[in-house]
C-alpha cells in the first residue's frame, strides 16, 4: 500500500498540512451547512458546499453574500476578506455523493435521519481517498450506527437485509457544531468505537485553528451538551404540567438564578418540534431511561401545531417576534426558589444537570473538564455541573436526588453512583 492509499501516515496529519490549503466539502446547504462553509472558507480553505436540491446550495452562497455585505458595512470584515471568503466556496447540486470532489475533510451536515447519512457515508468512502476524514455534523445520533453494519432500515434493505460496516471507519468521527456556527464557539468532537486516535486529534487541532473550542466526547446518546441539558427542559415541563408554578414565572425564577433564557422562551426559541424531536432520540438510545422520557405536556404542543416562534405560537404567543402573553408572577418566582424541593425549579433543575454531569464522566465518556466547558459555550449556563457540584455539595445534590425521587418514584432521580 503506498502513502497516498494508506489512511495513516508518518508526519503531520494530511488534515493539518499545510492548514490554508485543505479542501474540504460540507453536504447540506441549510443554515447549519451553509454556516459551517463560512467558518471554513474564512479560515482559508476551498470548500464546495453541496446540496441534492436544485438551487439550494446557490441560494445559500446568495445568502453568504449578503451576510457579508452586512459585516462589511458594520466594520466587521475588510471588503477584501469578505470577497476573498466567498471566492473559495463553490456550491455543487448533487444526489449522487461520489460525484463530490475529491477532499480532505468532509462535513456532513443533513437532515438527522441515520439511514439517509449511512447512504451518504457510503458513497462518500468509494470515491474519497482513505486519507480523506469524514465527518458528521449529527447533534445526538450514534458514530457507531452511522459506520457500523445494520440490519434493520431502508439502507439495509436497499443492501439485501445487510448494510455493511464502512471499510475505512477510523478516519469517520463526529464533529458537531452550535447554531449559528460563525458565532459558537464550541464543537464537540465525537469518538466512535473504531475511530483513529490520529484522526481525533488532527480535527480537534483543524477546529482549533477555525477559531473554536473543541470538546471529546464518546458516541453517546446527545454526546455531552444535548445530554446534560434534558433536565433544563424536562424539570420545568413537569413542573408546569404539575400546575405548580406557569411557564413565565418558571422561566423568571431561571433567569435569575443566572441562565440567560428560561425554559420555556428557549425551546420556544429552538423549536418545540426540534427540542422535543432530540429529546425523543436521546430517549430511544437509552433504551427509553426515565431519566429522559419526553413529556406529554411538550408532545402536546408540538401535536397543536404549537410549535415556538416560527409558527407564532408555542408556550407562549408571539407578535413581531416577541411574547406577548409571558408576564411572570415576580413574588412568586421568588417565594419559589428557596422552598421546599418539590416547587423550587432552580434546586431541582440544578440537582439534575450535576447528576447528569457526574453521571456522563463516571461512565468514561468525557471529562469533567470538558462538560463543563461545553455546557458554558454551547448552552451559555452560568457555569457547568461540576461548578455547581462544587458550590452545591455532593451530600446535598445526593439528598436531593432522593427526595425528589421518593416523590416521583420510577427512576428519573436515581442518583448517580458517583455522587
């Protein structure tokens, strides 16, 4: 095998050198795709941004365009580095991924549905060379069931009952960048059970050097972020189903102990449709753990049509892009925080992020040090679970834990064995 066929080679990783020079190809011209083509091209790589549908990837290229003419206009960027940005990506329509263009690193970043990235991964690996690194942009699906054999769904179907495991699958890994990607900073870089140590490192370097803040984390359901977050919705949502306190003073008492939205205005933000559709999957990999059951009161909204801002109306209502039935009970989410366990959002959500933070690391799947720093950048918390560990105590965490447990007994507040 020569150094041009063989995955590995001696030296600088060939996703490093020279850095300006790689080229590099981002499938899925939406708002995700198209963000992370900017961060790329800014950084000084060719890319060709792709798309299946007709005009797509031009109609984001449009979009690239007049985003920065906006930052030329505000002093951001030098008209010189606005037109050298937008010269080195080259949009591509295509439904056929050995088409693309031989690369470097390709990022893919389509719609969440694993049989339709495990046919695009498979095309990819016939005609891009063993060198090339391929990545997803997925938020919660599974590295491993993306490179590993199947034998259930439509690509395994399409394969006689059996879809093969890829043949190169150490150069395969997650790279899962935050919405917008010119503006977060955080990526979180996702190891699967195959991929090359080599290959993890040269990516994470690669982001580094884009400006970000890289973050490893193993194939778990949600990875670090979408994982630890679940209680942030998922406590105030039972609360309000409770009728213990409504969603704006719910949302006031968060804000004030530090987050910079609540709750609810966030996932009316995200999408109750996008928040519930994560919460769903991280659900369903865990082998349906109580810890993440979905709530009725969310799948009602999104069933309602009820869906956030996007459709004017989710949790609360929305008029020229602002809620207009979200007054807080401000004595209320005062008396609230502070009281007992069972009405006090800010205790019981807190006690849940530590517990899943602990929990997350205690399995072996990232460090603590990186949790936290990926629940400040990629969820602007006001710090991260082990912070709070630290402000908060273990022995109360764990107390906590018990007592919210004994009154919803089932399994959500199982402490971890770690604290």
């Amino acid at each position: 095998m020569t150094d041009d066929d063989s995955p590995l080679t001696d030296g600088p990783h060939p996703l490093l050198d020279p850095p300006v020079e790689v080229p590099v190809a981002v499938l899925g011209a939406g708002a995700m795709g198209a963000g992370i083509a900017q961060v790329a091209a800014q950084a000084g790589h060719p890319v060709v941004l792709v798309d299946a549908q007709a005009g797509a990837a031009d109609s984001a290229l449009d979009g690239l365009r007049r985003t920065f003419r906006k930052l030329v206009d505000k002093g951001k960027v030098t008209e010189a580095d606005a037109r050298a940005t937008l010269s080195r990506i080259t949009p591509l329509t295509t439904s056929d991924m050995t088409t693309v263009p031989a690369v470097r690193l390709v990022v893919e970043a389509v719609v969440e549905h694993l049989d339709i990235k495990r046919a695009i991964f498979r095309q990819l690996e016939q005609t891009q060379g063993p060198q090339t690194v391929l990545a997803s942009n997925t938020s919660s699906l599974s590295i491993d069931d993306l490179v590993g054999e199947a034998t259930t769904g439509h690509d395994a179907a399409l394969h006689g009952g059996t879809s093969p495991a890829m043949t190169h699958p150490g150069r395969v890994l997650g790279l899962h960048f935050f919405n917008p990607p010119p503006l977060m900073r955080l990526v979180e870089v996702i190891t699967a059970r195959t991929s090359d140590t080599a290959v993890l490192d040269a990516a994470s370097e690669l982001v580094r050097r884009w400006g970000k803040v890289p973050v490893r984390c193993t194939s778990t359901p949600g990875f670090i972020v979408n994982r630890v977050a679940r209680p942030f919705y998922g406590e105030a949502q039972r609360m309000a189903a409770e009728g213990l306190a409504d969603p704006a003073t719910l949302d006031l008492a968060l804000r004030d102990a530090g987050f910079r939205m609540g709750p609810f205005e966030l996932t009316d933000l995200i999408g109750q449709d996008v928040n519930l559709a994560v919460g769903e999957s991280v659900w369903r990999q865990t082998g349906e753990d109580p810890r993440y059951a979905p709530t009725d009161w969310q799948r009602r909204l999104v069933r309602e049509g009820r869906l956030g801002r996007k459709s004017g109306q989710g949790v609360f209502t929305y008029a020229d892009g602002a809620a207009v039935d979200a007054a807080p009970d401000e004595r209320r989410a005062a008396e609230l925080v502070g009281g007992p366990l069972r009405t006090d959002p800010v205790a019981r959500t807190l006690a849940m992020l530590v517990n899943e933070g602990v929990d997350l690391v205690h399995r072996g799947e990232a460090t603590a040090e990186d949790v936290d720093t990926a629940m400040t950048l990629g969820t602007n918390y006001p710090r991260g679970p082990f912070g709070w560990l630290e402000q908060i105590g273990a022995e109360t965490v764990r107390a906590q834990l018990t007592e919210l447990d004994g009154m919803y007994p089932g399994g959500r507040y199982r402490p971890s064995e770690a604290l």
